[in-house]
C-alpha cells in the first residue's frame, strides 16, 4: 500500500506530540510492508528529501511571506499540494493529522480521487477554552470540515473521542480509537547525571523536578511555578527545570523574577531531542500540570524513562497513569496538592521506585507496531468500502 501522510511537523521539527506520532507511524508502517509518503514543512540544516526503510520524507518550502497565522497555514497548504502533484505518484490512501494540513488533505482526495483519513490529536475548543475570537473561529470550522470530509477519523483516547462527538455531531461509528505508543528502547541511554546537573547548572546533591512542553496556557506550566515555593519550603533541596518553549514564556519568566526563584527554577528553551533525553534521564519526578490534555505522550516519555509521572487528573492522562500506582493524579489549579504530590515522591524513595516500577510494566503495553497494525486496518476497511 502507498501512504501519503501530510503533517506540519515532523523530527527535526518537534512542537508537540505530531512529530513523534507520524515519525514511529511511519516506520512501523514501513515495517508492515507499505510505502510512506511523508509531506512536511522544511526545518533548518535539514535535507528537503530523505528516505529511510521504505519511508519517503519531502519538506517543502514556503515561498513567500507571510505576514499572520492563518495566511502561513494557507501557503504552505498550496505548496503542500504542489509538491504531491509534483511527485506524480498513485497512492491508496491520503492520511492528514490535525487542521492544519486540511486544507490541501481535502483538495488531494479530490484531486487524487482516493480516500482521506484524518486524525485529530487535539480540538481548538479543548486548547482555548472557547471559540471567542476570529481565529479559533475559523481554526474550529475547518476542523469541523476536515471532519465532514474524512472517510474516517482516528483519536487517541476515549476522551478525544467523546470530544469530537459532542462538539462536531460525528457519528460515533465514523472515530476509531488508537493509542499512541512509546519507543521504549529509545530511552535505553547511559547518563551521568551529575554532569547534566553541571551543564544545568544544579548542585549534584539536589533533585530535579521537570516540566517538558509549550509555554502556553494549555500546558499549566504557570501552576508548577506557583507551586514552586511551597516544595522549597518544605525541601530546599530541590530544582525545578522547565523544558520548552513558547507564547506564555515572559510572562512565565516575570513570574519567576517576581517571586524571586531564579536560583530554583531553570528554563532551557527549546532543546533537540537528544538534550531532552538526557535532561529526562537525569530528573527525579516529571510533572504535567496541564488544563487540557487529549493523550498525554510526555507522560509515557517519563514512565519510559524510570521516573515518577505527576499528571492533571483530566482527559488522556486519567487513561494512560492510574493513580497512586504507577503514577498520580492532581487537580492542576491546585497548587497546594501539587506540591504536596511532588514532596511525596522526592521525600519517598520507596515509593517512589514502588511507581517507576508498576509503570514500567504499563508503558510496555503501549507500541507504535500494534498502533501501526490498527491504523492499517482502518485503511482496509475504508478502501473495501
């Protein structure tokens, strides 16, 4: 089978989880046999052309400005489809992940004449709160569309699911729910952990609690600030690094000058993927504070990783970490619980191996080949029909 998959991001370009979904996608898709066609933006230092393993990546160029959100997404669209009509090549099935890429997705089934599946790892009504401004307007419309013109739709949770139903009116048997997967064999790297405590600029004897995502609202990065100084008191030992980056990030960073925690509070900006690794390797508790979370991949990333996972009690994390056995759950608006559970595990080294260890077995369950097995049989039952 020939894929053509159209994603804005994909490695070496990693916002958010779609970079690393499309990149284990692929090659376990590869795997099973198929040709993968992968259409992306272009990425600094980074070949316009690659193959690898039957998987086939073209970024594409944007060839003129643009100079607001919603024109730049409508450009590379156009040269989206112009670089697939250049590539002149048949395929079965026209695979686009989020609203972005749905524009050209939409105009390629037509052009093509082949079925188009669309998988929606995240809604604007869900990262917003509301859809009260003109962009997230027309932001949740095409969503909305790329629904109306999707054979079928893949999420990656139940939540998700539940979502797209009471926001859109889909038919519930038009959703297929795949999970994630995790490369767990990707982690298996040698850290010295003080080293990576030097470079962050971290006493050895302290203990490391990370934050890794955007610098948005979304992400409730703002309430492990907040409940920063309430773990300092209790344990002045203790360092809190932020990974990331994004819109939120002054005022994220005022926050910190203005309760005087730049000795406790380390933010890296955006690090490659490598840097990440071993920034992860080296914590002792990751922390997701987040108020809006379809999956949740960064909390198989730390389960992966042998450390202790404190996620929102809301959306993907509640399906993905059960509570008090290999992971715990907080209320993100509570600052005071957040803290608490943060002291629980730092405080606790028994406990805190008693949850690495229930969720390494847990993290196991969830592979990118099963994945890749479910996506392909949602593309076979669509071009049966």
């Amino acid at each position: 089978m020939k894929i053509l998959h159209l994603t804005w991001e994909y490695p070496p370009r990693i916002v958010g989880g779609i970079s690393r979904h499309v990149y284990y996608l692929a090659q376990e898709l590869a795997n099973l046999g198929n040709e993968v066609y992968i259409v992306t933006l272009e990425f600094p230092n980074t070949p316009f052309e690659e193959t690898h393993n039957n998987v086939y990546v073209y970024r594409v160029k944007v060839e003129f400005p643009s100079y607001d959100f919603l024109t730049w997404v409508y450009a590379f669209n156009h040269f989206f489809e112009k670089k697939v009509a250049m590539l002149n090549t048949s395929f079965d099935i026209i695979h686009i992940h989020d609203w972005l890429v749905a524009p050209a997705g939409i105009s390629l089934k037509y052009f093509l004449k082949k079925p188009l599946i669309l998988t929606l790892h995240s809604l604007e009504i869900g990262r917003v709160g509301s859809i009260s401004n003109p962009v997230s307007s027309v932001i949740s419309s095409i969503e909305w569309w790329s629904t109306y013109e999707a054979k079928k739709i893949i999420t990656t949770t139940n939540f998700m699911k539940q979502e797209i139903i009471n926001h859109f009116k889909v038919p519930e048997n038009k959703i297929e729910i795949i999970f994630n997967g995790i490369n767990v064999n990707g982690y298996n790297i040698q850290v010295d952990k003080n080293e990576i405590k030097r470079k962050l600029g971290i006493p050895e004897h302290c203990k490391i609690v990370l934050f890794v995502g955007r610098i948005t609202e979304q992400k409730g990065v703002k309430y492990l600030v907040e409940a920063s100084p309430y773990v300092l008191k209790n344990n002045s030992n203790v360092r809190f690094v932020i990974v990331g980056d994004g819109w939120q990030i002054n005022e994220i960073k005022q926050r910190i000058n203005d309760l005087n925690l730049n000795w406790a509070i380390k933010l890296t900006g955006y690090v490659d993927d490598f840097t990440l690794k071993q920034i992860i390797k080296s914590a002792d508790v990751l922390v997701a504070p987040s108020i809006y979370e379809p999956f949740g991949l960064v909390a198989l990333e730390g389960m992966a990783n042998g450390i202790p996972v404190i996620v929102s009690n809301i959306g993907g994390f509640k399906e993905i970490v059960e509570h008090n056995v290999d992971g715990l759950h907080v209320n993100p608006f509570n600052v005071h619980e957040i803290a608490s559970a943060i002291l629980s595990v730092i405080n606790n080294e028994e406990y805190a191996k008693y949850l690495v260890n229930n969720a390494r077995n847990k993290v196991l369950k969830f592979s990118w080949k099963e994945a890749a097995k479910r996506t392909l049989e949602v593309y076979k039952s669509v071009l049966e029909n």
